[in-house]
C-alpha cells in the first residue's frame, strides 16, 4: 500500500508582462559569467543553461546560512536540509545528486576557483560563505562534463572584493527555535592588495526535538597586484558545524508528533543513542593569473585542505558486535591537495583552453563501537575498523569557441578523466581479514554545442554532451552487508550522454526569458542499495532517463517593482528493472526487493516553482519581496511505496536602510513559511525501518541588524 502526503499548493499569479510607461525604463544589465567556458562572457550568448544570482540576492534580508536560502531559484536545481546540520544541505541538479545522504554528490562545488569538492567527487555546501559572496554561478547540462568527475553540473561562489576603504560590518540576526547568527566582515585596498575577510557563529536549537546545532565559519580572500599583467589571490575557507541528529521519522510517526525526534535500532531514540555529528574543513589556495601577451594567459591554481567527520549512529549493539561489523562510530581523517594549470589564447575568431589537473585525497578511517559495558551510547568503544584510503583524480582538457560568423558561434570542448582509488586495511582480526584493495575509473568525457543569434535580442542553441561519474569515498565504504567491512570496490561509475535545447530572449530592454529542455540517458546509475541507522551503502541499477524543461522569466516591471520566476518539469525513472535491499543485513538474511522498470528516482521531484515579486522605495530606503516556492511529487524510495506529496509555501520580508556620514544601518524582518503549512523538506533514501521523512519547520521569522562603517 502506498503512502500519499497530499497538499494542494497556492496559486501565485506574477504580472512581469504589463509595463507602465517611464521616463527612463529599467535596463536589465548583462550578466557575465566564468563557469561555462573558463574565461569572462555574457551569459546570453553562450550555448548552454547557466545562471548567476548576484549579492544583492543572496545577501539581503536573509540568514546567509544555508545554500538553499537562494540556490532554489535556479531552474533544475533543488536544495533542502533534514532539518539539523548533521546530514548537510542536500543539492540535486537536473537530479543528479538526490542519492546523497549527506554532503553533496554528483555537482562539482568551487570555492573562488579552488576546490569546494574533494578528489573523489564528495563535497558539502556548507564551506561556502554567503555572508561575503559576490555571486554565485550555476552551471547545468553537458558542459559540465569538461570540469571532471560528476554528471549533473556545476555551483561555483565568488567572494566579494575588499571595498577601496577600511569598512567593518558587524551583524547580528534572532529567529524562531532559538536561532541567532553573529557577524563580522572588514576588508581594504591598500596600494596593490586588496583583502576582505568574514567571520560568523550561527547556534539553533532546532525544529525538532533533538536537532541543536550550531555552525562557526571564516572566509579570506585577498588579491596582489604583481604588475599591470599579474595577479595572484589567496583564499582562505573555514567551517565547523555539529549538531544533535534526531532521525528519520516513520509516517505514523510523523502524524502523531512532526517535531519528536525518530527511532533507531530496538526502538531507542535518538538521545538515547546519543546520535550526533561533527564536521570540520579547512582549506586555502593561491590562485596566478598572468597576461603573457595580447593574445595569451596563464592560471595556475594551488589548494590544500583538511576534512575531518565524527558520528554516531543509531545500530544495536549486536549490529555493532558482529564478527566483520564497522562499529556504530565512524570517523575519518582526511587531508587532500591538488593544482591545475590552464593556458588560454584568444584570437579574432577562436578562444581556446589547454589544461591540467591534479588532485589527491589521503584519508584514514576508523570505525568503532558507540557503546560500552551496560550498554551506555553514544561513547567511544572498542576499535572495529582501522584503513588508510587514497583517491586520485587527473585530469586533461582542451576547450575553445570559434565564430563562424558574426550570428553563429560553436564551442566545444574534450576532457580525459582519472580517478584512482587504494585502501589498506590495518584492522585484521580473527573473522575481519584482511580487506585491502584497489580500483580506478577512467572516462573521455565531451561537449560541443552552437549558438545562433537569431535577432540582435534572441539566441537559440543546442549542446550534446559526454560525462562520467565515479563513486565516492564514502560510497565506496561500505559493502551492501553492512556487516562486511572493506570498501565496496564493486561499484562501478556511472555514465551519461546528455541533450539540451533552448533559447534566451530579451523581449524589452527590461524582460528577458530564457527556457531549455533536455534529455539525459544513464547506464550503472549508483543508488542506494542499503540505509539502516544512518549508515548507507550503494550498489549500481541498469539505465535512468531524465526529461524536462526549464523556463525563466526575469522583469523590471517598473524602476520600483521587478518580478522573477522560474519553473521546472523533470521526469526522472529507471528504465531497467534491478534487485535492491532496503533492510539490515541485506542480502544474506533478506530476499532483495525488486525495482521495477519506470519507476521514479528517489528524492526528485516532479516539478518545482520559485517566484518573487519586489519593492525598492529609493527615498526611503525600504526594500521588500513576497516569494512563493513550491514543489510537486517525489517518493522516498526506489520502489515507490512511499510518496511524498507536493507543498507551496510563501514567504515575506521587508526592512530598511539609513545612511549618515560613514555609517550604514540595515534591518529586516521576514517570515517564512508564511501560512503554516506541514510538509515534508526531505527524505531519507531507503531507509530500512521506513523513517523517510525529515519534516520541514512550520512558520518562522527571523530579524537582523547590521551596522556598517567606512573609513
């Protein structure tokens, strides 16, 4: 019998279309990004679907926490958290990347050009600094493919330049829960260095019961002048977040009480195992940008970085005790470096790109009993797993762009891909043998695609594409019998050939609309094979399609009012039937479950709706904007007994700004979740005790202060 979460959403009419008659109508000003093709150019004339969401966005009158404060805007993308800051913000692009239980799979993150994702394709929102972007670059569709070891696309964030005087921001922010942020950021020009800097510390006490988290970050960024044809910048990302993981929850579970916290294994909470997680990462890079000549450029990008993970899981003891178990304790130490050098020519005609990458992963993994004799949780036990793992991506790509005429342009690109894997077992005791092992991944991965400038306000273009996607570290960890230690060298990569169609339209100088429909076909889709606990194993299905549109439409309605919305339709299903197991110990003790051909993909909905209506009063200084998101349909799991209904929530906020001398005071208020709606945020993939549901928090508001002086 099938589970149906229903709700019917509201229906949100924007007016983008009729304009009043101006003296001197609003201008929509070109967007310039670097993402698709490496180098500056207007996002209008390039072939592919990519956006940018500038700092006015991401900043104003919102918490700057959470990627999913803003990213939710961008059409084929979705975002969300399980409600605690234990899992990490989820980030589906096209829907590739819903399979992660936590952190970020399947999307390449960058940081000001340096890696937010380690060698192994693994990655986490939460190092990005919102607090001090200056816009943030979403990438969807084949181009993607020439960046590495991923499928669905590619998110990039840019840091804010230091301003030209000394200028200090600190900031505060209240909300419901228990919620407070701190802020501070400062930066300068001094002669030839140019530095900006943000610091914050964001605790709640969290929606649910059992959900405290907090979170403590810290972003530098700071650029050298060399000389008139040189550059080079220094990066620096921090982040620390922990927190109470309160589970899953079952549906009777959630009807009864949405904010308790779930069960695990013998039907203890999740206090009394004491569930919890805490996450460090730490990273910084330089980054050279020379002009060689008229024509050519060099980059040549440094980074190093340590990763480090704690948590506690919520298995029974005789789980944990199990002659080849892990423990309900897993940790990791992982340190990872990596650099890549890109040369670029530009001629009258033809731009193109040679480069080389390289990127290394050195971790060591422990595992251990969360309990001891009583049995108490939640305590560092007796040792279970002891390996040293190693991941290696190279990589070598050639791109360019070449104008066949002043209406038409090509651009294409071809990448080799290398990703290599090794673990060592140094845990080889009585049953635990000795589980050492390694395996490597290789693809030719490409992109080509052509633009027309049908009109000087209209360009039409189509793309096809080749990507590969490799399993993960922490995919890799696990064998489908979680009582079987060792990595889970079985798992192979998945591939896929991607199509894409659209067109972007200035229809006035005010209103442009861009829209995009795409085909992608998969083979060896990684899925969730097993997740009992929180601990989660994969395994690879046959093929998966998935089929859409994306539209945009982006309006300054008048010098007062603009409006924005996007709308997205994905079909996204197994085109073959396979075998998987949703319960503990699968497969020695239960029969596999069968998935059948046409299901859909867990955790991707069928469509999703974002729109924003706003209002700027110049000589007031107030600023305001009523948003409405809303999203249909997903299922918790592969076989789809379980759905997961849509939802439509609104939002509303509004504040102002005040000026006097060298001060600059802000405040806002929002709400959010303005009609109090019950919904499901997220789910947990095929959660063996079927605790799939991660309940959204109800109405909220949040307040915030800030105070900024300049030298």
């Amino acid at each position: 019998m099938k589970t149906v979460l229903r709700h019917t959403p509201i229906a949100l009419a924007l007016a983008l279309m009729g304009q009043a008659a101006l003296a001197a109508p609003p201008i929509l000003a070109p967007t310039v990004v670097i993402t698709g093709t490496r180098v500056e150019q207007n996002s209008f004339d390039l072939p592919m679907a990519i956006d940018s969401i500038d700092a006015a966005t991401i900043q104003e009158q919102r918490a700057t926490v959470n990627l999913s404060e803003v990213i939710n805007r961008v059409p084929g993308v979705a975002s969300a958290g399980k409600e605690n800051y234990t899992q990490e913000q989820s980030l589906t692009i096209r829907g590739f990347g819903a399979r992660a239980q936590f952190g970020v799979r399947g999307v390449k993150l960058f940081a000001d050009g340096i890696p937010a994702s380690t060698p192994d394709g693994q990655g986490g929102t939460g190092l990005f600094d919102l607090a001090s972007a200056k816009r943030i670059e979403v990438l969807r569709g084949p181009f993607s493919a020439l960046y590495g070891n991923h499928s669905g696309g590619v998110v990039q964030i840019f840091t804010e330049d230091g301003p030209e005087n000394f200028t200090i921001t600190p900031s505060f922010q209240a909300g419901s829960y228990g919620t407070t942020r701190y802020g501070l950021k400062f930066g300068d020009t001094v002669g030839n260095f140019n530095y900006s800097a943000s610091v914050s510390d964001f605790r709640t006490d969290g929606y649910r019961d059992y959900s405290k988290s907090e979170k403590q970050q810290a972003n530098f960024k700071a650029r050298v002048q060399l000389s008139d044809n040189a550059t080079i910048t220094m990066v620096g990302n921090y982040m620390s977040q922990s927190g109470q993981d309160p589970l899953g929850l079952t549906l009777v579970q959630m009807e009864q009480d949405r904010r308790q916290q779930g069960l695990g294994g013998n039907n203890l909470t999740a206090s009394e195992y004491r569930t919890r997680r805490s996450l460090e990462n730490t990273q910084g890079g330089a980054v050279l940008d020379a002009r060689l000549s008229d024509i050519d450029s060099l980059r040549v990008a440094l980074y190093v970085g340590n990763r480090n993970n704690e948590q506690y899981l919520a298995l029974t003891t005789g789980a944990q005790a199990a002659p080849r178990s892990s423990g309900g304790l897993s940790t990791f130490d992982r340190d990872y470096w990596g650099v890549n050098v890109r040369w670029t020519r530009k001629l009258e005609k033809l731009t193109f790109s040679v480069g080389a990458e390289y990127e290394r992963a050195d971790e060591k993994r422990l595992g251990y009993e969360n309990f001891v004799a009583g049995p108490i949780f939640g305590v560092k036990g007796a040792l279970r797993r002891d390996e040293v793992n190693t991941a290696e991506q190279t990589g070598v790509f050639t791109q360019g762009e070449y104008a066949l005429s002043q209406d038409f342009s090509l651009l294409g690109g071809l990448r080799y891909t290398r990703v290599d894997f090794k673990s060592k077992d140094d845990y080889i005791v009585g049953a635990n043998v000795d589980d050492s092992g390694s395996t490597h991944h290789s693809a030719w991965t490409s992109a080509f695609g052509g633009v027309w400038k049908v009109t000087p306000t209209t360009n039409v273009y189509a793309n096809v594409g080749r990507a590969f996607e490799a399993p993960t570290l922490v995919e890799l960890a696990y064998r489908p019998d979680i009582t079987d230690p060792g990595l889970n060298l079985d798992l192979k990569a998945s591939k896929s050939i991607q199509y894409e169609i659209g067109v972007k339209s200035y229809l006035t100088d005010s209103t442009r609309v861009d829209a995009a429909a795409f085909y992608i076909d998969t083979e060896n889709e990684i899925v969730v094979a097993n997740n009992t606990g929180g601990r989660v194993s994969y395994q690879n299905a046959g093929d998966t399609s998935r089929k859409g549109v994306e539209f945009t439409v982006d309006s300054r309605i008048t010098s007062a009012i603009g409006g924005f919305a996007t709308f997205t339709l994905l079909d996204a299903k197994f085109e073959d039937s396979f075998l998987t197991c949703t319960t503990t110990l699968c497969p020695n003790v239960n029969a596999p479950v069968a998935v059948a051909a046409g299901n859909k993909l867990a955790s991707v909905a069928n469509k999703t709706f974002f729109g924003e209506l706003t209002y700027r009063h110049a000589a007031s200084g107030f600023l305001g904007g009523i948003e409405y998101r809303a999203s249909g349909r997903m299922y918790a799991d592969d076989t789809n007994n379980a759905r997961v209904g849509g939802y439509g929530i609104a939002s509303i906020r509004g504040g102002f700004t005040q000026t006097s001398g060298n001060w600059k005071f802000n405040q806002f208020a929002r709400i959010d979740n303005l009609f109090d709606k019950e919904y499901v945020g997220s789910v947990y993939i095929n959660e063996g005790s079927q605790r799939y549901y991660a309940p959204a928090a109800e109405r909220s508001w949040l307040i915030g202060l800030s105070a900024s002086y300049s030298m």
